[in-house]
C-alpha cells in the first residue's frame, strides 16, 4: 500500500492542474501540470468557460503528468489506486441526452442572473430557503441560474436533458458516465445537507426534478475507454466524483477537525471550518456544505480577491511581482484616506448584496497606482475578516488559521492578512490545498489513513497595525451602508 499513488484534478475557474501524490498525501515532485484558460465575459455579467476548451486543457494535464509518471523509473511501477477531482463549486452545464453541451459552463461569478435572484426571494423566504439547504438566493446558486435560463432561453432550457457540474461533465468524458458526489449537490442550492438528497420544493421551484441530475453518489466509476486509450495506466483505475474546492481546501490545509479554520485566497477566497453531524446549519449569510454524509462545512465566499488584483495589476500598469512586494513590504499599515468597496464582480458573503458595485472614496492627486492596489488588497482582506467574525465558536479558543493559495507567495501579504483579521496565520506546507484535498478525499475513501499535518511557525498580528485595521473596517462599513442607504 505504501507505492500506491493517487491521480489528483483540480479544476479551476481560470486554470487546471494534475498531479501525483503518495499513500501520505504528499506530492510527488515533477509529475505536477497547469494549463490556463480564459474565462468568458461580456458587459451583461457573463462568466463562463468553454466546455470543450475545458476538456482540452484536463487532456493536456493528465498527458505532462502520466508522461512524467512513465519517464520515472521509480514511479511507473508503481500502481494508481484512484482519481480525485476537485471542482469550482456551483457550475451549471446543460446537456442533451448523449451528454453533448447544450450551454457553456456557468460559473459562480456569473451575475446575469441576479434578476432572477431577486424575484425569487420576492417568490419565497430566502430565511426558510438557507435554513433548508444552506445556500441563499443569489445568483451564484442553481436556483437562480435555472430560473433564468427559463426566462432568457426557454427553448433550450426545454431541451436540456441533464443537468451537471463541469466535474461530472469531464468524468463522462473520461468513463463514460457519472455520479454527482454529495460534496457537489451541495454547493447548487436544490440539495438538503441534513437529509442528504435533493429538496423536492427546491426542484418544483426551478421546474427541473431528480431525473435531469446525475446519480446521487459517491461511489467511484471506472475510467473507460477514452481514458484508457491514451492513457493505458489507467485501465480500471476508479474515478471519484468531483467535489466541491472549498471542501478539497479544508481537506489539503488539513483544517478538518475543532479548533482549526482554513482561508484560500486564489482567485476568489473564503473562511471555512469543518464539523460533524446529522444536522447541517450555519448562520444566516454563510453557507453550510457538505462535504460527505459525516461532514459539513460552515462559511463564507469573496468574490473579490486575486481577480481584482489581476485587473489592478492589468489595468494600473503596475510594475513586475518583485517590485510590488518590494512596495508592500514597506508599507505595514492601511493606506492613509483611502476607503474602498471591493465589489468590482457581485459580492457574496457576508451580506450578498448583488446590485453593489466598486467604490473607491478618498483618492487625491497624490494617491498611486501602487496605494490603490494595497487599499484593493486590504478592502477583500476586510472582508474575509467580517466572514471571520461572523462564525460562532465552538471551542474556547480561537481557531488556528491554515492559509492556503496564491497569497503565500506574498510574505507582505500574508502579514497584511494577520494584521487585518488580528490573528495568528499558518501557512500551509501545500500551498495549493485543492488538489492535496483531492487526493486525501480518495484516499480516505480507500481506508487509507492520513497522518496528521504539523503547523510551521505562524505568522503573528502586529498590535498596532491590529488597530488600525480595525477602524479602516469600521470605515469600510460606514461607506458600504451610506452608498446602499442613498440607492447609489
């Protein structure tokens, strides 16, 4: 058992990655590949990715990764012993009865259908609705984008014989059928995490009912002959369904029991905790997903995060990475006056209010491309920080926060975010939890045991930045309900 590796998947919103991992969840070096992608956009909020662009890129993977895994003579011996995938959480793809695309693929950050976001808690309580299946009505949740597929698009909505996940979509692709794991039923707005299956009201609500989705299950499907064509050391390999990246997150930073939170900060970010039980609840404005029928998750999601960093990296014209840190670096405090709404794509968590856009208050003539993007990174910084607060304690003390993603590639960063949340930060040895989270969750699902993961030395909150932060949150606030209250 101990040669046994495991094939892990991470599908990202603007990137894939593959790689190999051992019976311990380590990653095996050089069997690591990524290929970007680009995410479709217009002026109406599309957000949405090529099915079969998407395909290609998983294909190129699996092919630099199994190439590496036959040109070393110390791994290709030894077995594969399953596939694991992490997924965006909340895609929607509509396919015809072969399985064949009948849309792209929606993601999360797509806001067309925060129209019909509204009109459904005009419709309904979305109190009672988050209380029942852990998602609020907004637009990021299947709810909202079926609703409005059968407002703009009737037609194909009609025609749509099931609906899936890009995780489910790919692993038909590659085995020829698919389960849709609890871990990612969770994450579409129709699914009950206490009871563990689809909510009946929820489906008649959307007009769509059990038939359209695929299985309920987390049980493995045997890779088929596409897969095993190109890459014959697959051949009766099983394939996992796809999970949740939120729950493969907490699953590689190894924040999975009490007293422990994790943080990823990619793309987008988010502040979860794991716990056990039957009943699955989170306060009103976080979310509650599943993560198996042992364990759930209780949360909150940023919109706004290394995508607005990109587009003041872009768009300000800022110099290279190094210079940037270099910059940060020397600046261990807020920006002076300047107060700012990070909102540039609809915001989620805590307060999901999809009709806010971006604010930036105080800029002067003397304000630089370089203090503007130090005052985006703390205003998402702040965010993540009311998140935090909102989660109730179950233990004594506060929790120990493992800190994943692309921030760790910034010291000064990750210092911002102690000094914002006033908390000690632990980075992670995994820097990309979601595909460790992969490759533990087939592991665990084989009755492999993993050890636990040690914490290195944390990251400590300077008190007075501490403060400071705090009263920038305050203004931050201040702002957010002035402009709300004034209808801007």
């Amino acid at each position: 058992m101990d040669s046994l590796l495991i094939l892990a998947i991470d599908i990202g919103t603007s990137s894939s990655r593959t790689a190999l991992f051992d019976a311990e969840a380590n990653r095996i070096a050089g069997t690591t590949a990524q290929q970007s992608y680009p995410l479709l956009t217009d002026a109406d909020g599309a957000a949405e990715l090529d099915p079969a662009v998407l395909l290609r890129a998983i294909t190129q993977c699996l092919a630099e990764t199994l190439g590496a895994y036959r040109a070393d003579s110390t791994l290709r011996g030894r077995p594969i012993g399953g596939i694991g995938v992490s997924c965006f959480w909340h895609s929607l793809l509509g396919c015809d009865a072969q399985g064949d695309p009948l849309t792209r693929i929606i993601t999360w950050a797509d806001a067309r259908p925060r129209e019909d976001s509204a009109a459904l808690r005009e419709e309904v309580s979305e109190t009672e609705v988050h209380a029942l299946t852990g998602c609020m009505l907004r637009a990021s949740y299947w709810t909202a984008k079926l609703t409005w597929l059968r407002r703009t698009r009737e037609e194909l909505f009609n025609g749509v014989s099931k609906w899936m996940s890009a995780a489910e979509w790919l692993q038909i692709q590659f085995c020829g059928e698919a389960n849709c794991a609890i871990a990612m039923a969770t994450g579409t707005g129709l699914f009950d995490p206490s009871r563990l299956e689809w909510n009946p009201e929820m489906m008649a609500l959307c007009e769509v009912d059990e038939e359209e989705m695929r299985p309920l299950s987390d049980s493995p499907l045997m890779c088929g002959n596409v897969l095993i064509k190109e890459f014959p050391e697959l051949n009766q390999v099983p394939w996992f369904p796809g999970i949740g990246d939120g729950a493969a997150s907490n699953l590689g930073s190894g924040a999975t029991r009490p007293g422990f939170a994790a943080i990823n900060v990619g793309t987008s970010a988010a502040f979860r905790v794991m716990r056990e039980g039957e009943k699955a609840q989170a306060p009103f404005g976080l979310f509650c997903y599943r993560v198996d029928a042992k364990r759930y998750l209780v949360g909150g999601p940023v919109s706004n995060a290394g995508n607005l960093r990109a587009w003041a990296v872009r768009e300000l014209q800022l110099p290279d990475e190094a210079a940037i840190e270099a910059h940060l670096a020397q600046r261990p405090g807020p920006v002076t006056g300047l107060t700012l709404l990070p909102f540039w794509t609809p915001e989620r968590a805590p307060f999901w209010n999809e009709e806010d856009r971006g604010a930036i208050h105080g800029l002067t003539q003397q304000t630089t491309a370089l203090e503007l993007l130090q005052a985006i990174t703390e205003a998402t910084y702040h965010r993540i920080a009311l998140i935090a607060g909102m989660l109730p304690s179950t233990e004594k003390e506060a929790p120990k926060i493992i800190v994943s993603g692309g921030i760790q590639k910034s010291p000064s960063s990750l210092q911002r975010l102690a000094d914002v949340l006033g908390q000690p930060l632990y980075p992670n040895d995994e820097p990309e939890a979601s595909i460790r989270g992969a490759a533990i969750y087939v592991l665990e699902k084989l009755g492999i045991a993993i050890p636990v993961a040690s914490l290195g030395e944390p990251v400590i909150p300077r008190e007075e930045w501490a403060k400071a932060y705090a009263r920038e949150r305050d203004r931050q606030r201040t702002l957010e309900e002035l402009l709300r209250k004034s209808g801007l």
